[in-house]
C-alpha cells in the first residue's frame, strides 16, 4: 500500500576500511528518506546519506575520530539489516522484511 520497496540482495560485502559506499536499491524514496538499521546506525553521526532517484540511496560511512577508532558498518561479523523505511509519507515508518525482521 505505501508503494516503497527494498531490494534483498544476495551480495556479500567484507567489511574493509575500503568499504566506504552501500547502495540501497528499491522504490519509493525520496530525500526525506530515513533508514532504521540492526544493529543501529545514526545518520549524520555514522554515515551520510544521498538520494540518487527514487530507486537508489547511497550510504557513505563517515570517517572515524581517530585512525584506531575507525567508524564500521558493523563492530562485528554479521549481516547489516534495514529494518524499518521511512520516507515521509502518512503512514511512518515502514517495517521491512518478515515481521519487521529486517533484510
């Protein structure tokens, strides 16, 4: 019904300090997109966000404070999940996945 989709992928990313960019591909977004991710992540804080269309959104992972503290995607091994879209419309934010569990 709110028209905005995420695109599963099946890619395997190995977290490196030249991992910098992710793509979220889907439908739907806007520059008002807002992303909720497991395990958390804070836009401004941990990355930086720009809508390319309505079907891409490209994360960048913001420097870390200190070259022994560089900031991650994820402190350890795992998957990094979106679990709920919201992209300003009426209904809020959107849970993604089965029951919200992310994908």
């Amino acid at each position: 019904p709110s028209g905005v989709t995420v695109t599963r992928t099946t890619q395997t990313l190995y977290q490196t300090a030249a991992i910098r960019k992710l793509t979220i591909q889907g439908s739907g977004f806007t520059s008002d997109t807002d992303l909720t991710f497991d395990p958390p992540l804070v836009k401004g804080t941990d990355y930086t966000q720009r809508c390319v269309n309505a079907n891409k959104i490209v994360l960048t992972l913001k420097k870390g404070t200190t070259h022994s503290n560089p900031r991650r995607w994820r402190w350890e091994g795992g998957p990094l999940l979106v679990t709920s879209i919201d992209v300003g419309g009426k209904e809020g934010a959107i849970k993604v996945g089965s029951g919200g569990q992310g994908i």
